[in-house]
C-alpha cells in the first residue's frame, strides 16, 4: 500500500487543474463587468430598429391569443 501522502498528489494536480480552467472560463465575464453599461436609450433605439426591420416582431396580435 502507497504511503499515504502520494494519494494527496493527484488530488492536487486535479485541484490546480480546476482552478485554472475555472478561471479560465470566468474571464470572459470579469472582462464584461469592467465595460461600462449602455444606457437605456440605446437600448430602446437597437430594439426600435429591430422591430421596424421585422413587422412580425413588433405586431402585437401575433405574440399573444
């Protein structure tokens, strides 16, 4: 039977392996919260565009029964 401190090495490398591909996959949304925020103009002007490109967006009698 190994010693039992050569158990704790994959565990280790398993662990250090998470933690980089955690942070990793998290950079996309750290690097998101530090770009300032549209305003809610612009955002009312994107939506009034698309709905003026697709008639079926902005009629209302279609989305509802």
């Amino acid at each position: 039977m190994p010693e039992p401190t050569w158990l704790l090495v994959p565990w280790c490398v398993f662990a250090v392996a998470a933690a980089i591909k955690f942070w990793q996959l998290n950079r996309g949304i750290r690097r998101q919260l530090g770009r300032p925020r549209s305003s809610t103009a612009a955002f009312r002007q994107r939506l009034e565009r698309i709905w003026q490109l697709d008639p079926a967006a902005s009629d209302d009698s279609t989305s509802r029964p």
